[in-house]
C-alpha cells in the first residue's frame, strides 16, 4: 500500500508531497483529513507500523498549548483520542509504504521517505 495522510492547506506537506513525488499519478492514494477525516481503524493501523499514538501525535499544535496539555500525563488512549477529535493533533505527513511509516516534516524523515521511494 502507498498511501498519505496531510492537509492540502499545509505548505509543508504539499512542499514534501512535491519534492518526493507523491501523487495519484504515482500510484499513491491521497487523504486530505481535513476534508475525509481519519478512521479510528486507519489510526490502528498507523500505531501498528509507528509503535504507538505518541509517536504520530502533534506538540506543535495550538491547540496543545491552548487545551493545557503540555501541562498533563497523557495515556496512548488520550493520544488517540485526540488524533481522532483534532486533525491538528496528528504530526504530518503520515505516509505509509508497504509496511514502513513516515511521520511528519523533519529533514531526516523526508530523507528517510524520499530514499525509500528511490
């Protein structure tokens, strides 16, 4: 499966999509989660490749500072949770070949993706 989870409103994630050459044309499917929000079976499925809902959860967001959770002991169900409530909450782009993930923007992870693609 090639697949990606990102926001088509997200500079970055358009920006990664560009220089890796991710498309439909590609063979990708595309899931803008804005507009087709995650499932909680699709999140499963990332925890299962990712390890754990910590790991495609969002510091960044706002919305974390805004909703104090900086300031609490999250359990993984509150990540999911959150994920789940919040397109904001997940780190991204979340892609996913094969069996390996890639989450979110850092320069070693689009690295990591764009040699995978090679």
């Amino acid at each position: 499966m090639k697949k990606i989870y990102y926001l088509s409103t997200c500079s970055t994630c358009t920006e990664i999509m560009k220089e890796a050459n991710i498309s439909e044309q590609t063979g990708f499917k595309l899931q803008d989660i804005r507009t087709q929000p995650i499932t909680s079976t699709q999140l499963d499925e990332m925890k299962k490749l990712a390890g754990s809902f910590e790991s495609l959860f969002s510091r960044r967001a706002l919305k974390y500072k805004e909703l104090g959770l900086k300031d609490k002991a999250l359990t993984e169900q509150d990540y999911k949770n959150y994920i789940l409530e919040h397109d904001t909450f997940l780190k991204r782009p979340v892609v996913i070949l094969g069996d390996k993930i890639f989450i979110g923007s850092e320069k070693k992870n689009v690295a990591a993706l764009k040699d995978a693609l090679k």
